[in-house]
C-alpha cells in the first residue's frame, strides 16, 4: 500500500504537534499508512530532549519544549518542515539508520536545488560551505516515528542568533536562497523532497492527497 503525503501549508507548531500525535495513534493502530507530512510554522524556537537546562532563550518567539531527540531549533516561514509518520517494525529498528536516511533525503533534495551538501561527522543534518541547512530530530513511539526536519530555504536566518541551535553558535546557520544567491521557494524545495523522500524512505511513494477524517480534531463542543 502507498503512503500518504499531506501538505498542510502554514499553521502553528502546536496544531501539528496534536495532529502527530493522532497520526502516530492510527499509525501504531494499523488505521494509517505510512504518513509524511509537510509545510511551514510561524515562527516558534523548540526545545528537544538534550537541550541544556543553561540554555537561556529571551525574545518574543514562543519557545515550547518537545519530546523529540537533539536541542534547540528555530521553525518559521520560508522553512521547509516534513514529518514523517513511519512504522519501522517491518523494516530496520534502527533510528539512527532513519536519520541518515533522511539526511540522504536532504543531501538529494540540495543537490536537485544546485548544491553539494554534505554531512559532517559527529554532527547531525546536512551542511553546505560551511553552513547547516537542514537539522533534524525524531521521537519514536512503539517503532513509529514522528517529528524530522526542517530545512531552511528562504527563512529570515537572524532568529538563530539569539540562541545556540543544535548547540552551535547561530552564525552557522544558513539557507538554500543565500547560498544559491537567488530566491528559492518552499513549494519548489518541497517538490524535490518529495521526490527523493518517495525513493529513499521507507513506506514511499507517498500519494498527495487529504487526511482520513479519523485524523482531524474533534469539533468543538
């Protein structure tokens, strides 16, 4: 069976974090396909599991801590994020395998953009002249992935400055459109994502199409 590719364009972290969580229920459940979910947030800093409780973060972007692996992050507008929703109980128990697929996802995605990314030992995501283009971070919940990554396109870069994103300094922090030097959209980054996710993930090709209704949040009471 083909998994699910759903696009759900700009809305806040915390509308995706509960529509994870109910996609990771109906994953574990057998009631979903694999699942990747992609789009953008306004702007929010999050907090993952290893992030230093020294880490002090001050502005007036929402900071929200998450369960997912690795440190802080910056999410907003002109930032690709893809979620994927994948069970790996048929495939490989191995969540660092997952992460080196989906810096393999992002390694391919640039080089269709224009760019030779790279990984950097020791370091997770994926790095190009220097500068680190996508980040990464996952959680697991009975071998079903949620969160994953997020790679900078065409976002305002001056919001890493004010924190350490995944324990670096902000200056290291780069996107698709400067390093290209021309204007890069998330639609036109998002169509080479998907193509290389459908061919490296496990559960792809995912299908463009709508949530199942068991998906959606319940009306208001």
């Amino acid at each position: 069976m083909p998994g699910l590719h759903h696009d759900w364009g700009l809305a806040p972290y915390a509308d995706l974090h509960a529509l994870q969580q109910r996609l990771v229920d109906l994953r574990v459940e057998g009631l979903l396909p694999d699942t990747l979910l992609t789009g953008e947030h306004p702007a929010v800093i999050t907090l993952g599991r290893k992030t230093p409780r020294e880490e002090r973060i001050e502005g007036p972007i929402p900071v929200v801590a998450v369960e997912r692996g690795g440190e802080a992050t910056y999410h907003g507008p002109g930032q690709l994020v893809a979620y994927p929703i994948i069970s790996l109980v048929h495939v490989h128990r191995d969540l660092h395998a997952f992460q080196r697929d989906l810096e393999e996802v992002g390694l391919r995605t640039l080089a269709s953009l224009g760019l030779a990314g790279q990984r950097i030992e020791g370091l997770t995501g994926v790095w190009c002249q220097g500068k680190k283009l996508m980040s990464l971070g996952i959680a697991v919940r009975r071998w079903v992935t949620w969160h994953g990554l997020a790679l900078n396109v065409c976002n305002d870069l001056a919001p890493f400055r004010a924190f350490h994103p995944c324990g670096l300094d902000g200056e290291v922090m780069g996107s698709v459109s400067s390093l290209l030097g021309r204007p890069v959209s998330v639609a036109e980054a998002r169509t080479h994502l998907l193509e290389h996710a459908n061919a490296v993930l496990p559960g792809g090709p995912f299908v463009t199409g709508p949530l199942p209704a068991a998906a959606l949040p319940p009306p208001p009471s």
